[in-house]
C-alpha cells in the first residue's frame, strides 16, 4: 500500500498522460454516488482542459440529483449500452468511485473487467477488493465526495472547484450523512462542509433541491410503508418493510422513489436494525437495504453473510436470490435465531 504522498504522486502521473477518461460508480446511484464522480468530472476538466471525461453509471440515477452540473452528459449503460461501451472502448484511465468491488457495477463492471485501462479506486467501504491499479480507500471518510474533496485539495486543485463542483459534492456529504446526523467520523468533514459554503454553495437550496423532492406518489408510498408495511419485532428492537412489484407499480415506482425509506423505522426508539426488500423489476431477486442504529450491530457483516452485498458497518445493501415471502421468512429466522440485540 503507497503512503497518500506517494499515491497523489502516482495519481498526478497518470493524469498527466491520459487523454480519455471514464469515471463510474455503482449500480443504483444515490447522492454520494453522483455527486462524488460528477464533482470529480467537474474538476478534472477544469485542472485539464484537454482530456475528455465522461462518466457512466450502471443505470439511471434519481431525478432528485438531475440538477447536478454535468448530470444531463452521464450516461446510463442500461439506457445507452452502445454509446457507452464506444466511450469505453478507447478510454485510457478509468476512476472507481463509491464502491469496492467491480461486481458493484452488473453488466458495466464485466464490460470494465477486460479492459486494459488502469482503474484508480477512490472509495470509502470496507474491504475493497484487488481489481485496483490505485487505492484510495478511507474508511474515516464520511462519503466518496469527502475523500475526492481530499484528493482535489492534494493535488492543489482547490482553487478549481467552481460552484457546481461544490454543489455536487455537498451532495454526497449531506445525503451519505443524513444531513450529518451519522457517518461524520472526524472534525474535518465539517470543515471540509465550511469550505464548500465558502466556494458559494446554498446549503438550504442543495437540501432543498434533494429532499424536498417527492411525487405525491412516492409520499403516499411511504404513507403506505410505514402505516400498512412495516413489521415490528420489539423482542429483536428490529423492523422490517418489504415491496412486492405490484406494490410498487401501484405507486408509479421511479428510481430513488424508496430512497431513504429504510432509514424510517430506527426512529421509533426500541428499534436498531431495519431493513427494506423490494422485488426487482423482472423478479428474478429481491433487492435488500439494512440500517443499524448504534455500535453493536454491523450490517456490513449481515449484508456480508446472508444478502451477498456489504456496505459499511450501519449502512449496507445487497440482494436476495428468491421470492419476497422467503426472503421475509429467512430475514425473521435471522431475527429469531441468530441476533440477540
Ligand atoms: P442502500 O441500502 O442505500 O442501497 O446501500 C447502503 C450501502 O450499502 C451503500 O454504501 C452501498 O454502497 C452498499 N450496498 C448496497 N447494495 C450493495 C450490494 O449489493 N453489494 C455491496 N457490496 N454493497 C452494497
Ligand atoms: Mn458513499
């Protein structure tokens, strides 16, 4: 492992040749996801004028982050497969940003495996995996646009960072914090949200433009997950809300329409695990969410070991391979026999 001198000099390096760059995060984009490879899309085009820079997503981000400068220009591989794979073809530098492991990105990250292009990691999870050529990995940081931030800082490149750079990356600071209600591990996440206002940002707009932003649909989906879904097992101090697809399309389901949601039951006081499954537009799987409250419960570790995903230690995700009645089943078996919080 470099020290961080050596690999912002590394990374400096590489910058200075490469002509064609891809940046890309993980399936599913939330605010961290976008707004940490936007802000570094943002910058890199800034610090050099002559390198192209595009950046790609598995598939479509929410629309509550369309706002984000450079977000129209992102392209979705599930939406433009073949424009993106051209872009990919002949790109000579590719950054990994707010996940681990390459699996993270489905059918993009197979595209991305073969290519010869050195991937630079720039990620805040545990356990990343070897399929990195460069390894930021800080687990400290709060977000992926806490440890881009860093890097731009690193490499001089502050004075760069306009408004919209700014604007993104406080979006994956307040959305992977809760609106630094958890995840802040370190004073400097603060100072790095005091810098950001400084650039310009209007923190009350940004939170605005991201919360503020619900259909009446998705309103009334969450009326509906928290008055008619939610199951309560106080025994287990957990909770859990699960979606079929008919459920879902009753409410006009649209990407980051339950974005949040499993986050609602570690509010009531006697619960610290919460989960959210929802049925996967072709059924084939259930899509899993665990939250945790406090220090005891790592849902990294539960993600880990029964929903082939990770995460970090009270925030994690992964999937289940059967219906959603098996996979409530199999959660509350867990509850019952293997959890004594
Ligand atoms: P969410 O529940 O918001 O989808 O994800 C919460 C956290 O778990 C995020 O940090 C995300 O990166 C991680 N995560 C979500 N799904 C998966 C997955 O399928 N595999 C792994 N390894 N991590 C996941
Ligand atoms: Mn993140």
């Amino acid at each position: 492992m470099l020290t961080w001198t050596n690999s912002i000099k590394a990374l400096q390096d590489m910058l200075s040749n490469a002509k064609r760059v891809l940046v890309v995060s993980h399936m599913n984009p939330d605010g961290d996801a976008v707004g940490a490879s936007l802000a570094w899309r943002s910058y890199l085009r800034a610090a050099y004028p002559n390198m192209e820079v595009r950046v790609a997503f598995p598939n479509k981000f929410p629309e509550f982050l369309r706002w984000i400068e450079g977000a129209e220009q992102a392209m979705a591989y599930t939406d433009k497969k073949e424009a993106t794979l051209d872009y990919i073809k002949n790109c000579d530098l590719i950054f990994c940003l707010d996940f681990n492991d390459l699996s993270r990105l489905e059918a993009l990250g197979e595209a991305l495996a073969a290519h010869s292009a050195p991937r630079v990691l720039i990620d805040h999870h545990l356990q990343p995996s070897e399929e990195f050529d460069l390894v930021f990995s800080d687990v400290s940081m709060s977000s992926a646009s806490e440890l881009v931030y860093h890097i731009v800082v690193a490499l001089g490149g502050k004075p760069l960072l306009a408004k919209g750079a700014a604007e993104a990356l406080y979006v994956g600071l307040m959305t992977d914090t809760g609106s630094f209600s958890f995840g802040v591990k370190t004073p400097k996440t603060f100072r790095m949200a005091a810098d950001l206002m400084e650039l310009g940002i209007d923190k009350d707009e940004v939170a605005s433009k991201v919360y503020d932003s619900y259909s009446e649909k998705r309103m009334r989906l969450l009326g509906y997950c928290l008055h008619r879904k939610m199951r309560v097992f106080p025994k287990q101090k957990a909770a859990y809300i699960s979606l079929s697809r008919e459920e879902l399309d009753e409410f006009c389901f649209q990407p980051g329409d339950t974005e949040g949601f499993v986050n609602f039951p570690l509010s009531i006081k006697k619960v610290a695990l919460s989960a959210l499954f929802t049925e996967s537009q072709d059924k084939t799987h259930i899509r899993v969410s665990l939250r945790s409250k406090g220090k005891i419960l790592s849902v990294n570790e539960l993600a880990r070991k029964h929903f082939n995903g990770g995460g970090h230690f009270n925030a994690s995700g992964g999937k289940y391979f059967d219906s959603l009645k098996n996979c409530e089943a199999y959660f509350e078996n867990i509850l019952k026999n293997e959890l004594y919080l």
